[in-house]
C-alpha cells in the first residue's frame, strides 16, 4: 500500500528572479524552467517530479524550478516529469551530474473541454444507471434526471454559463489568545486539533505573491502540518497515543518558557487496517469548472483509488442543480469502473450542497461495515447555495450521523470562493479533519503519505487540561487553538465533542510562559480579592513542577473518557529538533498575523532556527518551509518585519 523511497530529501522549491540558492551538502538539485511552447511565456504552478523518487517541486511565477535530490543520484539516470493543467505531460531523462543539471520544458497546450450539468427533468426508474451520462438523485420525492452537454460558450438548454468566480472566500475571526494571570485563570482547557488546510492555504497565498488575510492564518494548523518525531506507543500499549513534553527558552522572548505538548498516534499498517466504507461526495456546480477545482480533484482522488484494497468499498456522490448517484458502493478490486465514474464528472449548475450530504450519508449508512471505517470524504470550494444549506441544519445532520459511527473528511480545493469557515465547522463536527489541496504533491501527501491519519481515527474526542503551578508561572499563553478553547468543567464532560486524533499523527500545542520573578512586557491585570472564597491551602510552594497536563479521550466507538497525566518540570538541558522547528513555524504564524507577541523576531530568525531543526525530514516537507520562507522574503509587497501593518 505504502512505498517508502529510498533517498532521504525532496522538496519543493518556489523562487522569485533571484539566482537559486546552493543546495544543501547532501543534496544535488535539478534546475530548471517551464514554459508555454506557443507563446513562451513561463507557466507557474507546474509540477515537476522525479519517476520512482518521492520528490517534488512547484515552478515559481517566472517558470522556475530547482527540484533536490539525495546525492547518492550522482552519475544515475533519473526521469524528470512536468505535468500542469491545461498541457500535455512532458518528460527527460538525464544523468545527474555532481553539479547537478539544468533543463528546461515547454510545455504543448491541450485544450480543456468544458461540459454543463443539466437538470432536464424526471426519469422513471428503469432509466437510472450507475455509471454513464446519467445520475438519479436518492430523494424518492423527485427523480431528477441530469445529463451532460457540451459546451461551446453561452449557455445549455436555457442554462447560463454563470459569471465568473468573484472573490467570496469567507474565514472565521480569530482573536489571538493573550496572557492569563495564573492566579485568575491557573487552568487552560482546549480540544486538540489535526486540521492541516491553513498551512496548504497559506502557501497558496504567499506563492501568488500575497499575503494571507489574517483569519486564514491558524497558527496550530500551520504547526501541526508537519510530522513530528515523538515515540508512537506500540501496539500492546494501554493507550493509542503517547504524550511527550520539552521545556526551554521562547526564541522570540528569552526570558519566557516554550512549552511543547506533542502527542503521537499509533502507526498502523493500512494493509491491515479495518476495512474502509467510503463514499466520495464531489461539488460539481459551475464555481468547480476551473484547472485548480475539479480537474485537481480527480487527479487526487486517482491517488487514493489506487491505494484501496479488495476489502474496501467505493460510492460517488456528485450533487450541482441536483444530488446524484454516480458510482453504488463498489468494490476497491474495481478500479477502472470507480475510476470511470470519476473522469467523467464535469462541473455546471448551482450547489445543492445540503441535499448532496444527506445523500452521501443515506449511501454510507446502506453499506456500513461494523467495525470498519465509515466515512464520506467531501471535496468542494465550499459554497453551499441552493437547497436546504443552513449551517445549522448541516451541523445537526452531521452530528447525528457521527453519533452512528460515520465520520466526515472534508477536502477544499481552489481559489475566489473558498468558504473555509464553513468548512471547517462541518468537518469539527463530523469527527474528521479538514484540509486544503493546492496541488498534487499536497493531495499525495493527505490521501497516500498520511492516509492512516486523514481515514482512520484511533481516538476522538481528544481534550486537553493544563493546570499552572503558581509558585513557579506568572503567566501564560497557549499559541494557537483560539476555535479550539473549552470551559475549565468541558474536560470532564464527556458529551462535550471534541478532536479527533487519526493513525500515525502528530499533535503539537505550544504554551509561552512567564516564570514567576521574569523580567518581562507582559502586563497581566490581576484580580481583586474574592470575599466569599478562600484561598485554597496546599504545597504549591515547595512543588517543583512548572504544571500538569491532563488528557481525556474515547475510542472511536466508544463513549466513556479515559484519563492520561503527566506532571512537567523547569527548563530542559537540550531540546529536540522538534521544539525548534515548531517553535520557527510558531513564530512565522505571529509574524502573519501581525502578532504583538513576537517581540522583535524577524523572518530571518525564523529561517535561521528552522534551518538548524530539519532533522530527518524525509518527504522534503521542512525544506518546503524554508524555500517558502524564501519566497515570502522575495515578494516586496510582504512586510513581515515586527509591528508591520497590513
């Protein structure tokens, strides 16, 4: 199911005119630039890959690339491809050279055809099929009857082509947590989050060459995007997961501590993994006809159908004007009839989005499998717009459905119209995850690389409590999870939902504390005097703990809590890479979010600690940090230098 590579560094590089950097010592990179053969302009966005080596790389907005690969390639043949929507598949193959090599690709346009979904009117029943330029909708009040045609422009039988995409992204506000006296406030509680779309999104972004609106910027997601080496728990422990802690000096703020809770999930063999009920539930309203949209999709969701096994099954939802079966459950031993029914989904229509995810749902409950995994997989832009597409409503649906053992993954894909906010609401309240796929190295990366995390939960409802020794914090801040707080009584409440923690992923939450006695800015306003309340007595002063964490969770089916503790002590005499880098990919979020809390750091002192933490990074996703941090740094329009102002 798996494969591993055998070479240790991949990444993607995305430079601005600048000359590339060197490579790393161990690395020999493959340069290079992309162009249009017609027109020989540069194309952005491309993918450059190496066959049979899990490395890859994104062409910048002038076409170039510098792909990285182990040294150990020196004197080999490798084959490089370049694949981007819209052209034709391009690929050489060189011997690499000590020094490395330098291509260039011009790429021979292919014209997209564009097809319309069109409701044209009722079916009988002996019309309907599962696969073909058909589909029936499961609502026994009306069999909707949809086809496709094709389009040349204007519109299909009376239907508009619809305007183009505007720009109707929508994020949740975040205010940013701020310090908490510990004698007000000597408890945090919060619910642990494995949501990665932020950071995808961010990239997004800042690889157009702008800066990120704030409220996209959720800094525990930008975190949590990268695995961490904490010890898995074996497969004869009591607990799914382990939880480790370090201890040492804020980079941005020397005088305050870091703390770093890092919880790692049980790694499984997907080939020995409960078998998988799935039904794929795919927006194709017209604000889906574009290369970053639905043609993305399928090429993704190609890279899961290849990793399903005979015992798993296959459903397709598609739902525009109308919600529609395209594929019953098959068989993971069929895939050319699962993919058949994936490459002729075509997008046209408005968004029936409510009437799509009950049937997705109907479709998962006909075909559950006790003590497999249930789960639809929803990949939209997130708009929801025609029908029964109160978020409320949608909310109630999903809460109930997981409450019998169907969870929710969902997946956003494009730009102009994504509706994140929404998004990830319905994931939080399915028992799933949520992530944003702005290319195909980042679809591998959730649906194969990661797919034990993004399908299989091993705990849910996963909430954290950190009680502050007194004695020894003054004050402190939880960096991140401001959508994720909960009340001090949630945490032992077990019907209080919470996150879910999938097979072989790494949580990560990050505390800054303010030692009793520091010198420090931080200005917490205390409280007066209770009059009806006593000061509790205890040894607080002679504990030389600097606090103590709590967890709670269930198993996936299960519905009473377990308790895991840990007390943590003072500063650590060494700290893992780890604690570096995710203090650099911390600090980095503040600085996009125009943050008053990191001090005078700057993108430098971020690359500078996150280049020194790369560790074992064998899918390249720590060096896709520091050349992203690189672009950013290239793009004049970003000022991220303490106290900018957007």
């Amino acid at each position: 199911m798996f494969t591993r590579s055998l070479f240790s560094l991949a990444t993607i590089a995305l430079l601005a005119t600048a000359p590339p950097p060197a490579t790393p010592g161990d690395a020999v990179g493959v340069r290079g630039v992309v162009t249009d053969a017609d027109t020989g302009r540069p194309i952005a966005g491309a993918q450059i890959t190496a066959a049979g080596i899990q490395a890859g790389a994104l062409s910048a907005d002038d076409g170039r690339f510098v792909l990285l690969l182990d040294n150990g390639l020196v004197g080999s043949e490798v084959t490089i491809e370049v694949t981007s929507l819209g052209y034709a598949r391009s690929a050489q193959t060189v011997r690499i050279g000590e020094l490395g090599v330098d291509l260039t690709f011009a790429l021979r346009p292919v014209p997209l055809a564009l097809e319309e979904v069109v409701v044209t009117g009722q079916a009988a029943p002996s019309e309907r099929r599962a696969i073909g330029n058909a589909v029936a909708t499961a609502d026994a009040s009306m069999m909707s009857f949809v086809r496709t045609a094709k389009v040349g422009g204007g519109s299909v039988a009376g239907m508009p082509a619809g305007p183009a995409p505007t720009d109707r992204e929508a994020y949740a506000h975040i205010s940013e947590n701020v310090f908490a006296s510990v004698d007000a406030e000597p408890l945090s509680t919060f619910s642990i989050d494995v949501d990665r779309a932020s950071y995808a999104n961010v990239r997004r972004f800042l690889n157009n060459g702008s800066r990120p609106p704030i409220d996209a910027v959720r800094i525990e997601e930008l975190i949590n995007y990268f695995p961490y080496d904490d010890p898995a728990p074996y497969a004869d422990d009591e607990h799914p997961f382990t939880v480790s802690t370090e201890v040492a000096a804020a980079p941005w703020q020397p005088n305050h501590h870091l703390v770093r809770i890092g919880l790692k999930g049980r790694e499984i063999d997907m080939d020995d993994a409960p078998a998988n009920n799935l039904v794929f539930l795919f927006d194709v309203s017209g604000s889906m006809n574009s290369p970053d949209k639905l043609p993305l999709l399928k090429a993704a969701f190609e890279m899961l159908i290849d990793e399903l096994r005979p015992q798993d099954r296959v459903a397709i939802v598609v739902y525009a004007g109308a919600a529609g079966l395209v594929l019953p459950s098959t068989p993971g031993s069929e895939r050319e009839t699962i993919l058949e029914a994936l490459h002729q989904l075509q997008a046209g229509g408005s968004t029936a989005g409510g009437a799509g995810i009950r049937l997705a749902y109907s479709v998962a409950a006909e075909n559950f499998i006790e003590g497999g995994n249930n789960r639809v997989i929803l990949a939209t832009d997130g708009d929801f717009n025609v029908g029964a597409s109160s978020d409320s409503e949608m909310v109630r649906l999903i809460e109930e459905k997981r409450e019998d053992g169907t969870f929710l993954t969902v997946l956003g894909f494009g730009t102009g119209n994504l509706q994140d906010a929404k998004m990830e609401q319905i994931a939080d309240h399915g028992n799933g995850n949520f992530a944003y796929i702005d290319s195909r190295l980042e679809a591998r990366k959730v649906l194969v690389n990661e797919m034990g995390g993004t399908l299989v939960t091993i705990a849910k409802d996963v909430k954290i409590q950190v009680e502050f020794n007194p004695s020894r914090v003054a004050a402190y801040r939880l960096i991140g999870y401001e959508n994720r707080l909960l009340a001090a009584q949630d945490f032992n409440d077990d019907t209080k939902d919470a996150g879910e923690l999938g097979a072989g992923h790494s949580v990560t939450a990050l505390y800054e504390v303010v030692p009793v006695g520091a010198e420090t800015e931080v200005v917490v306003p205390g409280v007066d005097p209770l009059r009806y309340q006593r000061p509790s007595a205890g040894g607080a002063a002679d504990n030389e703990e600097l606090l103590f964490v709590k967890l709670r969770y269930k198993e996936p089916t299960g519905t009473e809590s377990r308790l895991l503790e840990r007390a943590v002590g003072d500063i650590d005499a060494e700290t893992s890479d780890d604690f570096r880098f995710s203090a650099a990919v911390a600090a980095w979020g503040m600085l996009l979010r125009s943050s008053e809390h990191c001090g005078d750091f700057t993108l430098a002192d971020v690359s500078s600690l996150a280049r020194g933490a790369l560790g074992d990074d064998p899918n390249g996703y720590r060096a896709d940090f520091l050349a992203l941090l690189d672009r950013a740094r290239s793009v004049e329009v970003l000022d991220l230098e303490p106290g900018a102002t957007r």
